[in-house]
C-alpha cells in the first residue's frame, strides 16, 4: 500500500463528512438502538500520494471497547480497509483496551467476510434491530440494493 494513515483532523474532516454523508445517508449512524454523530468521531484516514482520500475509519471509545464505527475503502481489494482496522487496533491498545469490536447488517456479506477473515469473531446477533434503527433515523431501507431484507444486526469482535 503506497498511502498514508492519517488522524481525521478539522480540515481533512471538511473532505471526509461529505463521502460519509453520502455513503451513510447523513451524519448520524444508529448502532445497537443508539444514534452517533460522525461529525464528532475520531478516525483515520488513507490519503493517496497526491493527498487524494482513499478511505476512512471511525471509532469510538465506550464501555471499555473499541468500536469500528464506520470504516470504508474507495478502493477495494487494495489493503485499505486492513490497514485502517488495524490503525484502529492500535490506538485501542495503546488506550488500554482489550477489544475491538464492529457492528454489520444481515445485508452485508462483503463486511462479513472482511471481518472474520482478520479474525474477528461473533459477539452477537441482534434479530429485528434495523427496526429500532429506523425510528432514530429515518431514511434506513426496507431492502438492501441486493434485494436482502434489512433486518438484523451482527456484532463481531476481536480480543488485541
């Protein structure tokens, strides 16, 4: 991998927010019946050689966990998305915690498989959760573009 892992500061947040607006349908992200603002979410970034934006993580701190609250790769299959997993697995360590945990949807087979090839494992299936999800913020779908019924949140987890 040829970029650099960056923290997401003030003015490389100005460039992320709108990728995640998108990607995310706003701001806000409902995870196990809670809303997060990813305006105010540490994370990382991947910059390219010329600075362009080529992926971003963020993370929160709760519970005493580490939790992968948003991560997306621009460039699949690249090292992207491990590379900024791991950079959230040391900044748990490095904070004293012992656990990186992320949250996927039923829909969502390319994240499984992400994440249990690094080793990540199951914590927990949460049957009908997108049903809360969807009364903290409206706009969640019914159906994902494959056509899957959105439905379940899967919780994994890694011991670091």
């Amino acid at each position: 991998m040829d970029e650099t892992i960056t923290p997401i500061n003030e003015a490389l947040r100005a460039k992320i927010q709108p990728l995640i607006d998108e990607a995310w349908a706003g701001p806000m992200i409902a995870v196990n019946g809670r809303l997060w603002d990813t305006r105010t979410l540490p994370g990382f970034a991947v910059l390219d050689k010329n600075g362009v934006i080529a992926g971003y993580l963020l993370f929160a701190f709760h519970d005493g966990e580490c939790e992968i609250m948003v991560l997306e790769s621009l460039r699949e299959n690249s090292g992207i998305g491990t590379a900024l997993t791991n950079a959230a697995k040391e900044i748990a360590k490095e904070n004293g915690l012992h656990k990186l945990i992320v949250m996927t949807t039923n829909d969502n087979l390319h994240a499984i498989r992400f994440y249990q090839k690094r080793g990540f494992t199951l914590r927990a299936l949460r049957p009908n959760m997108l049903e809360t999800s969807r009364r903290l913020k409206s706009g969640i779908p019914l159906m994902s573009e494959d056509g899957i019924p959105l439905r379940d949140e899967i919780e994994f987890e890694m011991e670091i």
